[in-house]
C-alpha cells in the first residue's frame, strides 16, 4: 500500500505538460507565444519585467523559460544567471534584439541552452522545445 502514492506522484509526473513561463517587455511578443504555444498544448503564462518574471518563475516552477535580454528594469543575463542558479535544468531560451555577440557568448557561458534573435519564426521557437 505504500508504493500506491509513489507511483500515483510518478504518474502524475508523466502526465504534466510543459509550462513556459516568457519574461518579455513587450506584450504583443508575450501574447503571440502564448497564443502559439496555447494551442499545441503548453501552459504559457508570461511577465513584462525581470523582477516580476523572477517572482513568477518561483511561484510557478516553469520547465522552460523564453527571456528577453533587454528588460526595462533589469538586464536579462541577470535574470537568466538567478534563473540557473535556482534551478539548473531549467531550459532557457534566449529570445532577443541585440545581436551583439559579447550578449551571446555570456548568455551561453551562464547556462542559456538557445539563443533566438528577433526577429524570429514561431517554428524556430518550436525547434528549441
């Protein structure tokens, strides 16, 4: 009897979908992920700030993150360093406007496992999942 409440949590464990959290300034970005991600079956919730993206990124446990660099109040290395940092297997995608390569290198020097300039195709986005 007590395997029964192992495995139910295994079960459970199998039958999660992904949870994309998007930490981006700018809505209209925000939405059309979530809008494309909606409907292939992904829970998408998504905050316009670094520090809001943070707190979200606590409460909600997403498995992968699509982040921003240029935030308006706080540069996204930092927020993709605290997000590495809490949780190391979480799958962070770059999605952003600077093509500066220094961003790039330090992005995938702190953990970002994609790096997507804007603009992008939704099918790229799909690739990286």
């Amino acid at each position: 009897l007590g395997t029964v409440p192992i495995f139910i949590s295994s079960l459970l464990q199998i039958l999660v979908y992904h949870k994309i959290l998007v930490i981006d300034d700018e809505i209209d970005i925000c939405e059309m992920i979530k809008d494309f991600f909606d409907n292939r079956g992904y829970e998408v919730i998504y905050a316009l700030t670094g520090c809001g993206g943070l707190d979200a990124f606590t409460i909600e446990k997403p498995n992968i993150v699509m982040l921003d660099l240029c935030l308006k109040d706080m540069f996204g290395l930092e927020v993709l360093k605290k997000i590495k940092k809490a949780r190391p297997s979480c799958v962070v995608i770059i999605i952003t406007g600077s093509a500066l390569e220094e961003d790039k290198k330090e992005a995938i020097r702190l953990g970002a496992d994609y790096y997507i300039e804007k603009p992008f195709s939704m099918n790229k986005l799909s690739d990286c999942l």
